[in-house]
C-alpha cells in the first residue's frame, strides 16, 4: 500500500501544472464610490485541452493592513496550450485611501501588495491552487484622471 501511496505522490510531484504571473496592476476605473483597480494575471497552460478557473481569490495589502478582498466565481477558462491574460478588478472604497493619507503624502502612491489565489480543476486531481503575489507602488488617479 506504501508503494503505490509513493507512487501516486511521485507523480503528482512531477506533472505539469498551470503556472501564473501578475503583468499589470492599474488603474481600472475611479467612481464616486471608489477606484478600482484591475490586475492582469498571465497564466500559462501546458496541456492541450481547456482547463476550467473554479474560483479567484483576492487581497490587497498597505502597509500591512488589508485595503481590498474579494472573489470571483467561476471566471472562464484557460485556453488550452496557450497563455490566458485574466482580469481581476479590485475596487478600494475612497474611505480606505483617505486612512492611508501618511503613505499618499510622501509620493501620491500607495505601497501594496496584491495576492491571488486561482483554484483550478485539473481533471482526475481536482482542485489545485495557483498562488501569485506582487509588491509594488500603485498610483493615485488626479485631477486629470477625474475629468
């Protein structure tokens, strides 16, 4: 029972899995509830059929506190043997910005960090999580982005 419980292990070990990577991180869109921003998340799928995205999952950090969460249910697919550009929008309500007002001042930027979870459904393994991070500087919208 051990050998085939290593074997199995083995093998999932070595097949080849989805592999993702953030390329843009933006801004989408300003409101008058909010700005919404929207990250572009390349992923690559080695197998030649399309693989379903069951969910994404989604945070946005400042200065280690959490401006922004969501999920996204059921997002499409990846195209198969191909490279799928995947949009998450990320609204921040305009009160979240304001509680960062120290870290806007200094350079009309905010420092973050964007994680994302894609929970895919690879045929005959199920579920498996794609996990892909960035840090970096997202800039405020002005005036000129206003009107």
């Amino acid at each position: 029972m051990n050998k085939a419980k290593n074997y199995v292990t083995e093998k999932v070990a070595e097949m080849r899995k989805p592999e993702a990577s953030i390329k843009d991180f933006d801004i989408n869109s300003v409101t008058r509830e909010g700005v919404e921003y929207e990250a572009k998340i390349a992923v690559t799928n080695p197998y030649s059929h399309s693989i379903p995205i069951c969910e994404i999952n989604f945070d946005l950090k400042s200065d280690g506190s959490e401006i922004a969460r969501g999920k996204i249910l059921d997002p499409g697919s990846l195209t198969g043997n191909d490279t799928t550009m995947v949009q998450v929008p990320v609204k921040v309500p305009h009160n979240i910005l304001i509680s960062l007002v120290k870290d806007i001042y200094r350079d009309w930027d905010i420092d973050y960090e964007l994680n994302v979870q894609l929970i895919i459904d690879l045929p005959v393994f199920g579920d498996i999580t794609i996990p892909v991070s960035q840090k970096g500087e997202i800039k405020l919208p002005t005036l000129r982005d206003l009107f």
